[in-house]
C-alpha cells in the first residue's frame, strides 16, 4: 500500500502563505501598535497586542497538545480504534515542542515586561494597594508563574517525543511476537500515566488560573480549568478530525474508513456537551449566587460590546455541534465532518477571545485585521509541522500490536 506521504505543492503554498501572513501581521502590529508603549494600560493599541499574542499562543498550543493527550487516554485504555490513524496525532503532537517555544516567548515578554494591563498582578504598585490580588501573591507572581509554565511545558515536550520515538521504533523492529508486543506497550504506557498526571495537574488546574484567569485577577472560578479543558479538547478533536480527512484524501490511511469517522464525530458531540455542561453550570452559580466580585466576570461580557460574541459563542460551540451530529449519517459524511470541525476550532477559538479580550482590552474589541492575521500565522505553522513529520514517517505503524483491532473496527 502507498505508506508514505509526500507534501503536496499546494499544501507548501498554503501553508507558507500563512506564516507570511502572520508575520507580516505581527511586523505591522509592531510598527503601527506600537507594542512597547503603555504598560498600565493607557495605550489601548499596545494593550490589544500583547492580548491577542497571548490569545493564539494558548489556543494554538492547548490544540496541539491536545493530541498527545488522545494518544495517552488510548493508550492507558489499551484502546486500538485509533491505530490506524496513530500517526496524524504523533504530526500533530510533533508541533508541541516548537510551539511551546513561541507561547513561552509571549508569555515572558509579558510578565517580565511588566504588562500590568495583562497580568494585574505584575504591577507591583497595584498589588501592594489592593489586599485581593495581595492575598493571591503566593502563587500569583513571576517566579511561581515562570517555573510551572516551564516545568508542564518541558514535561508535555519530553513524553509527547518519547510516545512518538517508541512509535517510531516499531517501525524498525518489525513484526512484534507477544513478549515484544507486551514489553513495547509497557514502556508507552509508563509514560502515559506519567503525562496523565502533569496534565491534571496542569491543564487540569494551575495553569488555566495562570495564564487566563489571572488576567481577571478579583474573580475565581473552580472549574474554569475543566471549562477550558473542555473547550481546548473539543476543538483538538476536530482539528485531529481534520488532518485524518485531508491524508485520507491524499490516499494515506488504507485502514481509516467510516467507521472511525463516525468515532472521531461522536467524541466531538460529546464533549460538545460536556464543555456545554461546564459552561452552564459555571454561569448558573455564579448567576443564582449572585455575588458581585463573582458577577462582574459575566457582567462584562453579557452586556455590552460582547453581548454578540457571547450568544455566538453557544451557537457555535453547542447548538452547531448538537443538532448536527446528534445523527449517524452526517458523521459519517466527510464534507459536513470538515465543515463542522472548521466551524468548531472557530467557535472555540471565539471562546478564547471572550476569555481574555474582555479583562485586557475591556470595552474596546476590534476583531480587525490584527486579530485574524496572527491565527493566520499559527495555523501556517501547524500545517508546516504536520506536514514535515507527516513525510518523514509511514502512514500507518504496521507493526503495532493494535493494529488488526482497528482495521477490524466497527460502531
């Protein structure tokens, strides 16, 4: 079978012509919002920059990792459905490392920038006045927020390259017999029960409150790190979805059919309703509670300039996803699969706007050029990144022990 995929002419266009795109967007943005002026928010332009870096560099970077966390649930289920499309996931995780890089930069321009129109909490004048943010300094300060993002971040890197070296040994150890099998399966999952533990302990609480919530320094929510990773899981799905339909087109993946289509779609509606179900039940406390250092989180964002973005946001992120692929056959359609998976990354991708636009630059959104040129960049990388792992790797690991299960596999 044809086990090796070669990077089409067009796909190196696109790709490239995005990551021009974004730097080009990202060099105007320099010389036009002048990203160095007004730290305390008193330059409205310099404040919508360093928001929007950090807006895309979190999205960007939760969607690829989000695949190596699929690969780790898979593999600590002693799932095989997925085999067959194993290795669209190692090119997507592949990103991770590279990706990470850039997030980190961002990051670290602005807490060591002194971004207090950002991170409230970097301004140390505001902090010693205000006896909340104070109170928060134990973990809400540059060492603390420095060494967990750079700790996670390196431990992410470290497995997801370790899961994708044991993949890439199966190809050169051939046909495994059961000791050989059991021992390789071993190994992957010891590391994915080392990678499930950082990721609850990261995704799954610090760095959320880190790197988003913080910006909204007065507001607390506990489960706005399982909202996030809802929201974050969904839309890597759909991005996993994406590349496994367009290598399908390009005549790799023999053994994906259908059936694991359909699989992809039901992950994608059900955590299309779980992110659904956070959000409400996140909204419906905070709005029955009705305490006002918890309702001005909401305040700002259901009335007012974001009122649109907000109902959209659910229109997207649920009714979309909900009425579409509440049925067998459109998961099972390629075209209506892609369209919803794009229509889903932008949702979410919306979602994170309403996150951090509304505590930086306040009632002020633009959603002009700035705001859709850099996502242009980063989606040009992950093409870039797929695609270079992509055609240095076979397709399919034909030697994995799982790889008859999916081949066999059917809803």
């Amino acid at each position: 079978m044809n086990n090796q995929y070669v990077t089409p002419a067009i796909y190196k266009k696109f790709s490239v012509g995005f990551m021009i795109a974004g730097l080009l967007t990202l060099i105007l943005g320099v010389i036009f919002l002048n990203p160095g002026a007004g730290s305390n928010g008193d330059n409205l332009n310099s404040t919508r920059f360093w928001a929007v870096l950090l807006q895309n560099g979190l999205f960007w970077l939760f969607l690829v990792n989000t695949a190596t966390f699929f690969m780790v649930i898979c593999i600590l289920a002693m799932s095989g459905w997925q085999v067959a499309f194993r290795r669209v996931t190692e090119a997507i995780s592949s990103v991770v490392p590279l990706m990470s890089i850039l997030t980190l930069l961002i990051l670290f321009c602005i807490v060591f920038g002194h971004r207090g129109d950002i991170y409230p909490w970097v301004n140390k004048d505001l902090v010693s006045h205000d006896e909340v943010i104070k109170g928060k300094s134990g973990f809400l300060n540059p060492g603390f927020y420095s060494i967990a993002s750079l700790l996670f971040i390196g431990i992410w890197s470290l497995i997801s390259k370790k899961l994708r070296d044991f993949s890439k040994e199966s190809d050169s150890i051939g046909t495994m017999d059961y000791e050989k099998g059991k021992k390789w399966v071993n190994r992957n999952f010891f590391w994915a029960a080392v990678y499930i533990v950082s990721f609850g302990l990261s995704v799954g609480s610090t760095l959320p409150w880190l790197w988003i919530m913080s910006i909204d320094a007065h507001w607390f929510s506990t489960m706005f790190s399982w909202y996030t990773f809802g929201s974050t899981f969904v839309s890597g799905m759909a991005l996993i979805t994406i590349f496994v339909i367009y290598f399908k087109n390009q005549g790799q993946l023999q053994f994906v059919t259908q059936e694991h289509l359909q699989d992809l779609g039901k992950y994608i509606f059900a955590f299309s309703i779980l992110w659904t179900y956070l959000w409400f039940d996140q909204f419906m406390l905070i709005w029955y509670g009705n305490i006002p250092e918890e309702t001005i989180y909401f305040k700002s964002r259901l009335q007012g300039t974001y009122e649109g973005l907000f109902y959209l946001n659910l229109v997207l992120n649920f009714l979309c996803p909900f009425l579409i692929f509440m049925k067998r056959a459109p998961k099972r359609n390629y075209t209506v699969v892609t369209f919803m998976c794009i229509l889903i990354i932008f949702g979410h991708w919306i979602d994170f706007y309403l996150m951090i636009m509304p505590g930086t630059v306040k009632n002020n959104p633009h959603l002009s050029w700035f705001e859709f040129g850099i996502p242009l960049g980063f989606i040009g990388f992950i093409m870039w990144g797929v695609s270079r792992f992509a055609s240095k790797m076979p397709m399919t690991p034909v030697n994995h022990p799982f790889l008859k299960e999916s081949i066999v596999h059917h809803t």
